[in-house]
C-alpha cells in the first residue's frame, strides 16, 4: 500500500467547502491525525473529520466526496486505530439523503432546483463510499471482530442504501 495519504497534496482542499461551508484546508491534517496518531487521537480526529464533512451525521458538503477515497485507504491500512469510527463515519456518508428528500418534497413546487448542487454532493460522496467495496469486503473477512464487524455493518447499509440514480 506504501505511505498512507500520498495523493492528499493533490487535492485542491482550499478550492472546496465543508459540510459546515467553511473552507476545507482542515481536512489533510485531521486525515494526518487518523493515519499517524494514537489511538485517542485518532478518533478525535475522526469526530471533527465528521464534523467537517458529515455535519450532524447526515448533511454533506462538496468536500465529502473527494475525503472518501482517503478513508477507505485508512479503513484498509492495517495501521489504522480507530476502523470502526471509520466505517461508522463512511455509513453516515453513505445513508445521507438531505438534499435528495429536501427535493422530493418541493418537486412541482419550483423549488427543487435550488438543491441541484447539494444533491450533486449527496450523489458523488454515496458513489465514493460504494466504489470502495472491495476495500470494505477485505476488511470484512478479517479475523479481527473489532475491524470485520463493523465493515459488515456497512456492506449491509451498502445493500440496502444504493447509489443515487442520474437525474
């Protein structure tokens, strides 16, 4: 796997907006804080890493989608102390629908244009959390209940929570 959170720097996190519409410059060193901190420090880091991109655990931000991939790279690194706050963060992720039920109930209403774009985040951060399967079933077969356990609470939400479909 090599060094953890290589390609972070490649993101244009100053570009992009939490969930709170704050700036997203705080998201690399709490990512930072997942991969290379202590037990109690990482999930620490994890807590304000929801904060910041699941406000609430279940309103995200058009920083969501690009974070995802990181934490699925940290809930498959055998190195990382606090997988199942991971998991639980990437279930958050995965079963909000803010926007999406926010624009059903304006539809007709004219209203419904107005979350295109919080949708459009909504959409992207699901698909991330399901294009990371694979990482999600490896750790599901550890022997390790405190890592499997929670994955295969996540691959259920995953079954049962699909991806958006195109508008």
């Amino acid at each position: 796997m090599g060094s953890p959170l290589k390609r972070v720097s490649g993101v244009r996190w100053g570009h992009l907006r939490d969930a709170t519409g704050a700036a997203a410059h705080g998201i690399p060193p709490l990512l930072s804080r997942i991969a290379h901190g202590d037990e109690r420090t990482a999930r620490l880091a994890v807590d304000d890493l929801g904060d910041a991109i699941c406000a609430l655990g279940f309103v995200v931000g058009e920083a969501t989608a690009p974070t995802v991939p990181f934490l699925l790279e940290l809930a498959g690194s055998p190195h990382t102390a606090c997988k199942a706050e991971v998991f639980d963060l990437l279930g958050d992720i995965c079963r909000t629908d803010q926007w999406h039920s926010a624009a059903a109930t304006t539809r007709g209403r004219g209203h419904d244009a107005g979350f295109q774009r919080q949708r459009g985040w909504e959409a992207a951060s699901r698909s991330a959390v399901h294009k990371g399967r694979s990482v999600i079933e490896g750790v599901a077969s550890s022997v390790r209940p405190d890592e499997a356990t929670p994955a295969r609470t996540l691959l259920r939400l995953m079954d049962e929570v699909p991806p958006f479909p195109d508008h």
